[in-house]
C-alpha cells in the first residue's frame, strides 16, 4: 500500500515541476521579444531622423544656391552651385542618393569650403565630447548624491534645503545662468576666463576654461535627476517591504542602499538618456556662449551660410545619437525594473 501512495506522490511532484519549467521560461521570451520590439523600433525612428532631416532642409525659405552664391550673386556661380547641390533634379532622387550615401559613411561635402563633411565633425567631436563626457561625469554623483541626501532628512531642514535650490536653480534659463556666471565669476572677480577665445580644439590642456561651461550643462541635469531620485527613494521607504525589512532589525543604510536606492535606478536611468538629449540641445547654447570650437558652432555657422550638406550630415549625427541613448536607456531600464520580464 505504500509504493502506490509512494509512486501518486512522485507522479504529482512530476506535475508539479514542469508547469513551473514552463512558466520559468515566459519572463525570457517576453524580455527577448521586447528587446527586439525595441531594437525594431530603434530601426524605424533612425529611418524617420533621416527623411525628417532631408524634408526640414528642403523645406527652408529661400534659393540655397542664390543664399549661397552672396550678396552679388554671379549666375555662372549660381549654376555651379545647383550643380553640387544637384537643385535641379527631384527631391526623391537626390534623398535616395543621400540616403545611400550615409550608408557608406559618406555625408556629403561642404558647399563653402568643399572639405568633406565628415571632416567638420571630426574636428568638432573632440570639444563637444570633452564638455559632454566631465557634464555626465560629475552628473551621476551629484544627483544621486543630493536625491539620497534629501530623502534621508525628509521633512526636514536638508530636505527643504535641497529641494528650494535645485526648484530655483532649474527655473533659470541656460543662457541667463552663463552670462550671470560670466559676469560675476569671470569678470567682476577674475577667477575664471570668460570664453574660450584662443584656446583652440585643446581644452584639456585649459581647464579653467571649461569650468563654466560645465557648471551651465550641469545645472538643469543635476536639480532634475536629484529631485527625481529623492522621490522614488522616498516611495521606496514608505513601502511595506522597508517597513517589514525595518521590523526585522535590518540597519537603515542597508534598507536605503540596497532596497530603496535600486528602485529607482530604473527612473534615473531614463532620466540620464533624456539629459544626453538635452545636452545635445544645451551644448550649441554653451558653445555659442563661451565660443568653444565644437559641434554646436559648426552647425550654427554652418545654418548663417546656409551650408545645407553640413547642417544635414550635424543633424543626422545628432537625431541618431538620441535614438541610441534612448534606445540604451529603455533596455537597462528594463532591466532593472523589478519583474521586467513579466511586465513586458
């Protein structure tokens, strides 16, 4: 009598195990096909930057070729000039040989200078990296650091502190924060250079030069990223499982660190994709601002002479590098949402 019962029992363990085999295996597939839905997506969003790119220069007011011909426009230089510019053939056949081209790399050549394309960014890069790599760099412990802070003390003094600060800082525009920098920083008290005037593409070798411009891109990032980290860690303490894991005798920073903090990685994640966004924006400000050689100027002097291969091929780069952060961003922040798989 006992081997049946011995053997009923193994045959619903058996049962047991392999509907749970199978729902072990949901939580993969779905987290596999969202990684392809997005990696599609990603796809079609590059193809749209290209034909949004192309359908906004061709959409400008104006002739290029007379715009770029000067102000005593010659008509055998106008000619030439739609030559190159290939004006006088259809829109559809000159976005098909622009779009074939960018699949080689190729991005066109200058109208005004007749150097490639690809020869302005890569002079440029360096510069606009340099700013946009220390802004990330100093970024990610300032956030977190001010957003922990304030969620610590909430409620109290440190919280108000930080919260009215990072509120006012955000509230004043890029462009007002640099020239009330440079006034007062750099010309009232001398601390700092006022520009970049003179230094060249070698801003490494100047760092006094860079510390207002850094200070300019971080503002807005910093109070944004902070406040945003402080609320999920807030909702993360007042959740049953820290009250529970508080219950248990489990040490404050092991619950703000290892259980409230993770939470909201998820959030800050995005939010750090979306500032390379604006960095992108916040960058041609600053460069104009304190005259640094970089990308943001070549497209803004590129937009005065109506060079339009080079504000295409700037603004490619610019559209695809959005659609790469953000397309990042969304895979960690799957990642690390708790039961991604499942909610996908």
């Amino acid at each position: 009598m006992t081997r049946p019962a011995g053997n009923a029992l193994k045959g619903r363990g058996e049962l047991r195990d392999k509907p749970r085999r199978r729902r072990s295996r949901q939580p993969a597939n779905r987290g596999t096909s969202f990684v392809a839905r997005r990696l599609l997506l990603g796809a079609a969003q590059t193809v749209a930057v290209v034909l949004l790119v192309f359908a906004l220069t061709e959409a400008l007011p104006g002739d290029a070729a007379v715009a770029l011909a000067g102000d005593q426009p010659d008509p055998a230089r106008i000619a030439a000039i739609r030559d190159a510019m290939n004006l006088d053939r259809p829109a559809h056949e000159r976005l098909a040989d622009w779009a074939a081209a960018l699949t080689h790399g190729d991005f066109g050549t200058s109208l005004t200078s007749g150097r490639p394309v690809t020869q302005y960014i890569a002079d440029a890069f360096g510069p606009t990296l340099i700013l946009a790599a220390l802004t990330l760099a100093l970024l990610v412990p300032l956030g977190f650091g001010l957003g922990v802070l304030a969620a610590r003390h909430e409620g109290g003094p440190v919280d108000r502190l930080v919260s009215s600060m990072t509120l006012a800082v955000y509230a004043v525009p890029e462009f007002a924060l640099g020239v009330l920098l440079v006034t007062l920083l750099a010309l009232k008290l001398a601390w700092l250079p006022p520009t970049a005037l003179g230094y060249g593409t070698d801003l490494l070798a100047h760092p006094a030069a860079l510390v207002l411009p850094v200070l300019v891109l971080l503002s807005r990032p910093v109070c944004s990223l902070s406040r945003l980290v402080r609320a999920g860690m807030v909702d993360a303490l007042a959740s049953p499982y820290a009250a529970h894991a508080r219950r248990y005798g489990i040490p404050g920073a092991r619950v703000r660190y290892a259980h409230a903090l993770p939470n909201a990685l998820a959030p800050a994640v995005q939010q750090l994709a979306r500032t390379v966004d604006w960095l992108l924006c916040g960058v041609i400000v600053v460069e104009a601002l304190f005259v640094i050689p970089g990308l943001g100027t070549v497209l803004l002097n590129a937009v005065a002479e109506r060079d339009v291969p080079v504000v295409q091929g700037l603004a490619v780069v610019f559209g695809v590098l959005t659609v790469l952060l953000n397309l990042g961003a969304d895979l960690v922040a799957h990642r690390l949402t708790p039961r991604a798989g499942v909610a996908a």
